[in-house]
C-alpha cells in the first residue's frame, strides 16, 4: 500500500520513518510498501512510510521507491515518527538520531552493529527513560533470530557460553580453503569479488566486525556490558591452507569463532571472557556444517543444553526480515500500550583478560630428530602446568621432525609461557602452528 | 530463595501457581526456588511459588520440594496467582485451570501440546479477552526455541515452509537404523528401555506427537488455526532397515518430518498443508546432521531464506529451561504494565488435503527383466503426468529386476494414481517402496 492512498480498514495509522537506504533499507521500504495490509493485520495498524532519509536525492536505489518519500531533512522526519527505522550505519549522525527519536517518546529498530556495540548501554538507557523500545536483532548475524531468544526465551535459564559464526565473509574464505583447497589468497580475492567483504576488508579478516558482534551477544547473554575494547581479537590473516589441510587430517575444521564465556580466574573472580579467534572444531560438531556465508549461533545453558541457530548472516533481503520483525514487535506494543520492557545489565560481570581463559590447544613445532628431544619438549610443557592430550610426530627433512602436540584445557597464559620457553629452546627450529579448539564433538 | 523467607530487596511479589509435578515441574519449581535473587533481579519482582497442585502429596519427586507447598486444591491454587504455570499434562482438568486462570486475569504458561492443538484458538481467545498473556513455547522442540521466533522474529516476513524433526524417540531410532545399522526393533527396543518413548508408544511411533506439534506451528507460522484432525500422518512403522540402507547408498537419509507449507491448490485455492511422515532427506541438508534424540526445525521465508534452530526436543530440565523463559517473558510484562500481545490467526487459510501436496518421490519395484518393462512403466508415469528424474535399475534374481525411479516434484493425488496403475500392471510383481523426498541438498 502506497503512502497516502485511500484506508479502507477501520485501523490507526502509526508513522515511520526511515533513515538509510542502502541495499538493506531499500528492501525495508519495499516490503513495508509491498505488504502494507498484511502487516496492518498483523499490527492491528496501519504502518505509513512518513518517509527516507538519506544523503543524496539523487542517488541509485536497489528498489525503485516513490522520488516523494526521500528527504535529506533526517531530524524533521525523526520528530514526526512512532517509530524509526536506522539502517545508515557508522556512529554518527545515528546515534544523535537514535537519541531524538527515543527522547520523543519514539520507539527504534536499528541494524547497526558498530553503534550498538559502542554506545548500547547510552541508548538502552534512553529508551527506558521513556518506556520506549529500542530493538537491535538485525544486529548480529542478520536474518537468523538469536539476540530475542537469547533475552527471551533463555530469560529464566542460565546461559554459559556463546559461540557463533558471525561473520560470513570470513566463514566463506575458510570453508573454500577447506572443501576446496583454495589459498588464502584466491579464497580472499573470489569473496571480493563476489562482494562478500566490507570496503575496508580488514574489518571482517582481522575480526573487527566479529568482535563487535561478539560484545552485543556477551552484552545480553550475560546481562552485562561488555566494551568492544575488551574484546581479544585475532583475525584469519595468520591461518595458512597448511594449517587447514593438517586441522583436516586430524578431524577438524578451521573456523573465525565468536566466544562468550561465563569464566572464573584463578584467583576465583566470577567473570566472563569475549573472545574472536580462528579455532579448530571438531568435524562432528554442528558448526563445522555451516558452510559458505552462512553464520551460525551455539548456545550452551545449564537448563537448556546445546542449541544452535543457523542461517543467512549478511544480505540486503535477509538482514529486512530480522528489521521488520523488529518493527512488527515495536508496532503490536505500541498498539496494545504499555512500556517496552527494560534493558538488563544488573549482572555487570568483569570481562578477564584472556590469559585466564581455559581452552586445548593444537601447537605444532619442528624439531631435532634426535633422540631425548620429546622429552624435553614434554619437559618444558609439564613445568608450564600444560598437560599434553595426545603427540604426533613425523619425519619430515635432514635431520628434522615435525611435533603436533594437541593439550588439554590449559589457561592461555601458561599456553602463551609454553610457546615462549618453546621457542628460546635450541631442540625447538620452529612454533610453527599455535591454535586453540572449541567445541566438544 | 524458599518461600516464607525474609527478603531484603524492595521489589514487588508475583504469586506464581504450579500446576503438576512431573519431570518437568519438579525441575521448573527447583529453578524458581534455587534462582529466586537472580530472577527477581530479571525481572524487577520477587517470584513467590506459592503452592504446586498435584494428585497425591505422597507421591516421590525428582527434586526435593518444601512439602508445604504441595496441594491438592489446585483451583483454589489458580485464584490466587498472578501467573499459573500448567504442567498437568492431558486435556481435562488443565484446560478448565487455564480458562479460570485466564479469567482472573492471571497470565499463564504451559507446556500441554496435546491441549494447545486441540483447544488453542479457545485458550488464546479467553487471554485476549481479558489482556493477559498465554505462552506455551515449551510445547514444541522443548527447549529450542522455535514459537517465538516464528511469532516475533519473522513477523514481518513470509513463512512458506516449516520443516521440523519434532519427536526424538522417532528421530532416535531411525538414527540408530541409519548410523549403526540396527533393525527397527532393536532400535524401538532401545529407545524404550532407555524411556524416550511415550507410555504409549503409538503417540511416538505413528506420528500423533508429531502431528500436535506441526499443528501448533502451522497455526503460528501462517496465522491460521489448524485442527489435529487436518493433519496428515503417517508413522515411522512402515519404514524398514532395507529402505534406509538403499536410502543411504543413495545419499539420503530417513526422518520423521513435520512439515507446515504455504500450498496454492490445482483450482488455485490458496491455502497451508500440514503433515507428518517419513521423508528421504539429502544428507547435506542441515536436517539431516540431527542425531539421536535431537530436535531440528528448518524454516523457509521469503526474506530471511533459510534458517534451523537446533536443540533438545525433550528432558526435565531441558523443557524447564522453556517453561522458565515463558515465565520470566510473562513476568516482565506483568511488572512494566500493559496487556499481552493478542493471538493472531487472521489469515485463516483453509488447509488443504494431502493429495494437492507437491512433492518428490523415490518408488521402488520389482519388475519382470525383460525388455520393453522399463518403457512400459515410464508410460504409466507418463500417463499420470509424473516425470522421473532418475531410474536406477538392478537384477534382482530369477527374472526379476528392482527398479528405483525418483520422481520430479507430482502432486500426491497424480503419484497414488500412479502407484495404483503400477501395482496392477502384470510386469509388476511389487510396489516394494514409496518414500517422499523432502529439501533441497
């Protein structure tokens, strides 16, 4: 239904506004046009696109929208609006948008992960100020509902980690490394190609896009904020078709891993860790199929069990529906009344440093191949208190063997000493491979 | 916290009411009683369980329970509460608790599938009435959850298809059959010596759990009430080791499907079709990696693509986890103010029968080895307007050959038709096997 054609339902009209329209805002106006009736049945209202904010009148769309519906005057729409929709992405003008729009008593659906990582507590706060509702689910691994059922449905259950494929660009280079036996390099150059990375790539290879996400799923997991710069972050730069291809003998895949965990540090403070991380997987576990661009949520809760989420993580049309379901909720609360139900951050866990975190690693070395080195490498582990699950060792040339040595759950601080020690000793030619391994098969 | 303690917070009390003390109640009352700080803390409001009503107060428990809190007297037990949780079981009397719950304005959450399919519409009604909220995401997949999702998360989008593993004995031993072998009676014998089959094992094994279940799902997923009665259904009896076997050498594997799907008939009627039955699933497809006991429900929307949400489907604790989220989600509400978000079945779509279904088949024959049989049964295809897809031919022994046809998409009524021509036709000694095939690899 068009913006100011003739009603013919008995429903009130709720206003929104639109600010963005790039490839996902484009299908966010498409399908609130599109569909207009059905989601006023929905609703119980009718939903009148006020308008769409954006940049440049003149600018190419994905979908061709009505000229009238565009505005450059974001602020004046906003103040007009029951309901915002942000998809412009970055930290500003959003996030003072964001604030207008809840100030008047105005609920918000944004898609922008970066704002909500950054600057979440800000806005939640706003938003309870005022009864209003601030929903994010578009956030965090697109089209797939995780962040409501993480706040929702496991409300009452205690959740003890989280660990997610939540960036597919990055999830399509491993996997084509690995079913494909791709370089690095041509992985990388065909998800360019493809489109499949931010303009910046950096921020899915080096994990920045993970990391944020991974503080938005810490954030409600563990109803306690988590700042992005506590985040310990490695990205996929360093992991080699090698590494892959040794992972794939053994059993395992090689995946850019988002972990939240409840922990407790040596010295017994309850905390919780947020970590982004390449890690090898067993092959048995449900997150090594998540194959191409897809992502995919793993949740363990004490009640509960293992769940998984699966599904599309990136995409104009898929990131819409998780926004428009957002709208349709905010929508239904304002209709029937009453506020949107408050933030939680009563917990306020402190984030450990990852040194403290408890993980197995896979370390592979070259060696002397000579008599009495095992031991010695066994020598310097045991007085690192890091116990060895299993040892691999092959010949590999003049004189040397390769050692792959899988351990038990060790903190990554003793690991981290391991290495070192490891490394000064003069049996030791090379670290040649270090990574950790979640997930039980 | 234990009921009767002192409490040192300045929240409100919610009286919560107890319905039933099985498995899974005795686990939801040792959540409430155990986590009581943190709860309240959730929620803003203290959780005082104020009474569990059961038939006996002698009986033995799963938990330890304060024995005061045990009656008999379970409506005198509903009118005083601000939240009934109905975890009786059966129809009578948890649907008269639930009405005079409901009627006093007292939320209510449950777990009872066989009660929400059989009388849901009426249920959702009386809470509309009177704006309180009724909430039943336990009764499907346990602890995944699935209804919230498909209610709020893709409330802005078009479902066309839910496919779902929805009973873990049925999934159990079919799993068994496939990974190891076993024949359908070691696989039943087992799954029932280790008590995953109901008490009466038919509701497993001939699909009605299934079937309560895809009802519950198709009414949320297509705003459309669908009777039990609707539901197609056949169960796992009719599938032997044999099929699986040939199955598995063909790249598929054998699963109890519940699926719900958006249908437009061959007179152009637009409508839904629910139906349970063994289907042949490719073993890529994301379903086909649900092992054992687990649950799996696929969903297909027109925005957000594909999507599984994946977990255990059954368990004290693992249903209490569910039960516990509905509690903390109705509970909120009640504190922040403002009525429940009303049911919706809006669309009413008829549902449509079995034979407008459209779908792949694999078939299965023993024929005479002799020439012209192979162009003889494709003409009986032909004749129904069935095209095969692939056909596979072996000898079997003395002048017989099996063939195996797999079909391209027909519509359920074009392919009985065809199995009924097939079976008469003199070349035809047997109709050994007809198995649908559902999802794209």
């Amino acid at each position: 239904m068009r913006n100011g054609e003739l009603r013919l339902n008995a429903y009130r009209d709720l206003r929104v506004a639109l600010l963005g329209c790039g490839s996902v805002g484009a299908q966010v106006a498409r399908l609130i046009l599109e569909n207009g009736d059905e989601l006023a049945a929905r609703i119980g209202a009718n939903l009148t696109l006020d308008g769409i904010a954006v940049r440049s009148l003149d600018a190419e769309r994905d979908v061709e929208l009505p000229r009238e519906l565009f505005t450059t005057d974001a602020e004046r729409l906003v103040q007009g609006a029951d309901i915002v929709i942000e998809l412009m992405g970055g930290i500003e003008p959003a996030r003072s948008l964001i604030l207008l729009a809840l100030g008047g008593g105005a609920d918000v659906v944004t898609a922008n992960k970066a704002l909500i990582a950054a600057h979440g507590r800000e806005l939640s706060d706003a938003a309870d100020q005022v009864g209003a509702q601030l929903l994010y689910e578009a956030s965090v691994a697109a089209a797939i509902p995780i962040l409501r059922p993480l706040r929702e449905s496991l409300a009452g259950d205690h959740i003890t980690r989280v660990m997610g494929i939540v960036n597919g660009s990055t999830n399509y280079i491993l996997d084509r490394m690995d079913r494909f036996g791709e370089s690095a390099e041509d992985a990388m150059k065909l998800a360019s190609d493809l489109g499949f990375l931010e303009a910046d790539p950096t921020l899915d290879v080096e994990g920045f896009d993970a990391a944020q996400k991974a503080t938005i799923l810490a954030s409600i997991a563990f109803h306690t904020e988590v700042p992005e710069s506590a985040v310990y972050r490695e990205g996929i730069t360093g992991v080699t078709l090698e590494q892959i291809t040794a992972a794939r003998h053994a059993g395992f895949v090689i995946k850019l891993l988002a972990v939240a965990e409840r922990l407790t540090a040596s010295d017994g403070t309850d905390g919780v860790s947020v970590r982004v991380y390449p890690a090898l997987i067993p092959r048995e576990h449900p997150l090594a199929a998540v194959h191409e661009g897809k992502n995919a949520v793993f949740v363990e809760a004490e009640a509960a069990g293992e769940l998984m989420f699966y599904g599309a993580g990136a995409g104009g049309n898929e990131t819409a529906s998780a926004v428009l379901g957002d709208l349709v909720s905010a929508a239904r609360r304002h209709v029937v009344g009453g506020p949107g139900i408050p933030g939680s951050t009563h917990a306020e866990f402190p984030v450990l440093p990852v040194g403290e975190v408890l993980t197995a690693y896979q370390v592979m070395l070259e060696v002397r191949d000579e008599p009495g080195v095992l031991a010695r490498v066994a020598g310097i582990l045991a007085a690192h208190g890091v116990s060895a699950a299993s040892v691999e060792q092959n010949t590999s040339s003049e004189g040397r063997a390769t050692l792959i040595i899988g351990t038990h759950s060790a903190r990554e601080a003793d690991l981290a000493a391991t290495v070192e020690s490891l490394r000064a000793d003069e049996a030791v030619a090379e670290v040649s491979s270090v990574l950790r391994r979640e997930g039980r098969a």
